[in-house]
C-alpha cells in the first residue's frame, strides 16, 4: 500500500484544514517556547504556497469537555 503525501497532491484552490499540536508552554502569559508552532510552519507554507486555502486549529492546555474555559482559548 502505498502512502499519499502532502507534496504529491494539487492544492490550488482547495481547503486544507490542519489540525496542529500548538499546545504551547506558557509562563506568565508569555508563551516559553515556540518549538511546536514553529515546526508546523513548514507545512502551512507548502500548503500556501501551492495554492490551498488553509484553516489551522488546535487547543490550548487540557480543558475539561463540554466547559469552555477562557484560560484554554485561543
């Protein structure tokens, strides 16, 4: 079985929708590190700069379901 890659697909003018682990350290509401964000940015690009129209989504800490907390909103 073979694998479908990002960079084999045209993305001109479709929706890409990429879920990311941006779930990021923060310190007195300053993010610490921004390795996760960063290592994500090469596949926004691509998608970008190959034509897609791109959502990212993510979270924001460990929030309990079905209670929105603004300390875990983006």
């Amino acid at each position: 079985m073979s694998v479908i890659k990002l960079v084999d697909l045209d993305l001109k003018g479709k929706r890409i929708f990429i879920r990311a682990d941006l779930n990021v350290p923060i310190a007195d509401g300053k993010v610490t590190s921004d390795a996760r964000i960063t290592a994500s940015m090469a596949t926004i690009k691509h998608c970008l700069e190959r034509g897609g129209k791109v959502m990212v989504t993510s979270h924001l800490g460990r929030p309990e379901e079905g209670v929105w907390s603004e300390e875990n909103s983006l």
